[in-house]
C-alpha cells in the first residue's frame, strides 16, 4: 500500500465514523414515496387462472413492493466498488455471491468495443422468453462488482432454489471490467448510444424476453436518459434507477465545495485517472485522434476533483460527435443531466434516492408529473442490520414488471437487420457486431482492479 492509499483508508474510517455518529441522532428511517396524482395504469396478469385485470401503478407498488418500506442501512447508495469494501455496506465477497459470466464482445460500428456479461453462463439453464434484467453498473465498475452482484445472483437463480429464475446481463463499458479499448472514445453520465447498440443486440438474441433495466448511479443516469429519449420506442419495458445523480451541474457544486463532496469528487476522479491508466494501451493507438493531446493532461492531475477530470477528458472523451467534444465540463454536464426530461418516460420507471446521498444534490421528487413515474427518497437510515436493503425492493419490483404486469404486445420501435454481420435498427445510424474474445469468465476475477483503484 503506497502512503496515498494508507491516508485514503483513514480519510474512510473517519467518514465511516461521522455516518455512525448520524445513525445515533436517526432514531426513526422514513421513505418518502412520490405517485404521480394520475398514476399510469397497468394490465396485470393473475399467475393462478391466467386472466388480465388494470390495476394501478401506486397500488402495484404498495402491495407488490413491501420492502420499500422496510428499515435501511444508511448509506445503500453508495455504489462505488472500494468505497462500499471499506464501509461493508454491500460488501460481502463471500462464497454465496461467487458467480460466473458468459462474455459477448460486441464491436460498435464506429470501433469501440463494449462487454455484455450473461447470467446465468450456461444459457440453456434458462428458457428463452424469461425476463432478462439489463444492468447498467457505476462510474468505473463492471459486472465484478458486489453491488451488481448482490441483484444478478438471486435474478438468475432458478426459482426453486428461491430465485427469480431470469437471466441477466451486464453491460460492460468501455474500458472497464477487462473490456478492451479499441476507439479514441470512452463513456459518461450522458452517452446512450453504447446501451442503445447493447439493447439492439439483446432484443434480436431474445426477442421474446421483457427486458428490464436497472441502473446504478451513473448507469441510473445512462439509463433514465435512453428512456426519455426514445419514449414509446423503448426496448426495456421498465427501468428501476438507484441513486441517479439527476442534475449533473448542480451536483457539482456539491461535490467541488463542501467537505464530503470533496472527499467523494477526489475518490471519483482517482478512479477515473486509473480507468485512463488502466487502458493506456488501448487508448495511445490513436495518435490522430482528439484525446490524444488530452491524455497526458489527465493523467497528470493532481488532487483532482471529479471536474477537473471531466474538463481534462470526460468532455473530450465521453462520447461521439455531434454531441462530443464539449467546450468545458459544465457545458457536459448541462448536456448529460437527466433531471429535466423524466416527463419523456413511457414505461413504468422506479428511482430510488438517499437525501443523505452527498453526490446527489436535487431529486425531482415530482416525477414532473409523469404517471409512469415512481420516486422514492430514504429521509435517514435506520442503522438496523440490513446490509443489502436495496436488493430487497429491486427483486420485488423486477418481478412486479417480468411477470406481473402485461407489457403492451406491439412495440413501436424500428426493425432490425442484420448486413455484414452489423445488427442495426433500421432508419438509424451504428451498429453493432459479435466478437471474438467472449466466454465464460469468473465474476470477482476483477476484484484485484477493484481495489487498485483505490
Ligand atoms: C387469481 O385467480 C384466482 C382464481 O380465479 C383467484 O382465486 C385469485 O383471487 C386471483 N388473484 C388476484 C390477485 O386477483
Ligand atoms: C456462451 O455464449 C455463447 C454465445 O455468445 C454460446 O455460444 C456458448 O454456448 C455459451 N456458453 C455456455 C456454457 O452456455
Ligand atoms: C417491421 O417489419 C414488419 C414485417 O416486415 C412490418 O410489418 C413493420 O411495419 C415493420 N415495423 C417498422 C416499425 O418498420
């Protein structure tokens, strides 16, 4: 362990000290649940006779999602890898989470490369029409981490040993987990066009599975924003976002002027330089590119915060043309945020945030009005022994929308075809293909990146 690493273990015990001293003064955990006045309804199937009812969306909520309800750790949120070892939030390496991944290497028509990992491995272990849950992971996580974990293993275990018995896939982004660079391009809060090629993919390989999305923090945010943006035309017929950071620039100010958001910010971007690190062979073969001069830069930063990292790369680097570059970090973050468009959702859409969440700064707990829209926001944690809280009402709330609820039977969305081994959606530019390089693959074989970053 290098000094920078030993001071960063105690900054982590001292935050870990100031949440245990708040738990002390929160005698009492409250949820605040957010319905529209005019909540969506919903074509409900009954499992037992097979017949059809509407039901709607707040009291399939109530009744169907008990364990919103139920006591919470006080900081759930907290969906970065080695912060959560450290604070034993989720962190349970244990032998009851280990897991394997089938891997599918998906080539983006432009040239960057993104990893769809498939649970269960042995994929004739589910049947083809059941409910695949499509995760999207955190900042720079991958399929490895405990939190994503936590969800895939009882979503995909069969339904006699308790599980769901779904299948699940994790979108890998570029970069991380193992997924090699292979374009002068990375991601960020605001890129759709990566999970857009992944849904593509997985709808032509599944077409008869409900996929359902489930983001966690920047994955919320990727995900709340590819829902607004296609409306109707979705292929996830729900989403379930944890911990969206919503309002990217007001965030900002957050993390860039108070004591914890400083603390996260510098962890954030510390990850961030090692993710460029990590891939620097990757990233270096392109000499031409626009990120080639920005490379250095970021690697570089000293004592960064969050946006200087975004400055020196994230606006560079994030994402394609036109959209990409930006002329300055908040011009991205203006751009990526997602709080201002959740009118545009069409499919039932559940977002979970913590007020005590030191990133997330503005929850739009109005839903603007949406009757598709669940919010809930946990007011303060409990302390009770609930380590993994969150996977309680994400199980319940995937179940509500992969059997339960009848999703509507003719999709508005475009046509695949397949030219060259591209699968594309037709109207619409990129494409993506199957690559070598994919099969099975341990999930906690990442776990010592995990801890690198740290
Ligand atoms: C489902 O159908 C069965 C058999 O008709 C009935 O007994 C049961 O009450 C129904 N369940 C619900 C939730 O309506
Ligand atoms: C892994 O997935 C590939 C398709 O990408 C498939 O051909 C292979 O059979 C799968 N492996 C297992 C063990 O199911
Ligand atoms: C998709 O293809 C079918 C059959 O070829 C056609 O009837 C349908 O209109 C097409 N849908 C769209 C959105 O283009």
């Amino acid at each position: 362990m290098g000094s920078d690493t030993v001071l960063k273990l105690l900054a982590a015990i001292f935050m870990g000290a100031l949440f245990s001293v708040g738990r002390r003064w929160r005698k009492s955990s409250t949820i605040l649940l957010h319905f529209s006045e005019k909540p969506a309804s919903l074509r409900i199937r009954n499992t037992s006779d097979g017949s059809v009812s509407t039901e709607s969306l707040e009291n399939l909520v109530e009744i169907r999602c008990p364990s919103l309800r139920s006591p919470f750790n006080p900081v759930w949120w907290l969906f970065s890898g080695h912060l959560q070892t450290i604070f034993c939030v989720v962190g349970d390496f244990s032998k009851s989470d280990q897991l394997q991944y089938n891997r599918t290497l998906l080539r983006l028509e432009e040239g960057g490369t993104i990893g769809l990992d498939f649970a269960p491995a042995d994929h004739s272990k589910v049947p083809p029409d059941a409910p695949i849950i499509v995760i999207l992971h955190g900042l720079t996580g991958g399929s490895y981490e405990s939190y994503v974990r936590s969800i895939v293993v009882p979503a995909t275990k069969p339904v006699e040993e308790g599980g769901l018995g779904y299948r699940a896939v994790v979108v890998n982004y570029r970069g991380c987990a193992g997924v090699p660079v292979t374009s002068p391009q990375l991601y960020s809060a605001g890129y759709t066009g990566d999970i857009r090629q992944a849904l593509i993919y997985i709808s032509q390989r599944y077409p008869r599975a409900p996929l359902l999305g489930l983001g966690f923090s920047l994955g919320a945010n990727v995900l709340t924003r590819y829902l607004a943006e296609e409306g109707e035309k979705s292929r996830l017929v729900s989403g379930c976002a944890l911990a969206c950071p919503w309002d990217l620039a007001k965030n900002n100010d957050r993390l860039r002027y108070s004591f914890t958001g400083r603390f996260y910010s510098k962890a954030m971007a510390t990850n961030l330089i090692n993710l460029v690190r990590r891939n620097l062979d990757g990233l270096n073969k392109f000499p031409d590119a626009m990120i080639a001069n920005y490379i250095p830069i970021a690697l570089n930063l000293k004592g960064a915060l969050l946006d200087d990292f975004d400055n020196a790369f994230t606006r560079i680097a994030g994402g394609s043309a036109p959209d990409f570059p930006f002329a300055t970090a908040h011009d991205y973050y203006r751009w990526g945020s997602s709080h201002n468009i959740v009118d545009k959702i069409r499919v039932p859409f559940l977002a979970i945030n913590a007020a005590d969440d030191p990133v997330v700064q503005a929850v739009p707990m109005d839903g603007a009005g949406n009757g598709m829209v669940v919010m809930a926001l946990t007011a303060s944690g409990s302390g009770a022994s609930v380590d993994r809280w969150i996977k309680a009402p994400v199980l319940e709330w995937m179940s509500l929308m992969g059997e339960a609820v009848v999703h509507p039977s003719s999709p508005s969305y475009a046509n695949i075809s397949v030219q060259d081994g591209f699968h594309r959606e037709e109207g619409r530019d990129g494409g993506c293909k199957e690559i070598e390089g994919g099969g099975i693959i341990q999930a906690n074989s990442w776990e010592g990146v995990n801890l690198q970053g740290l």
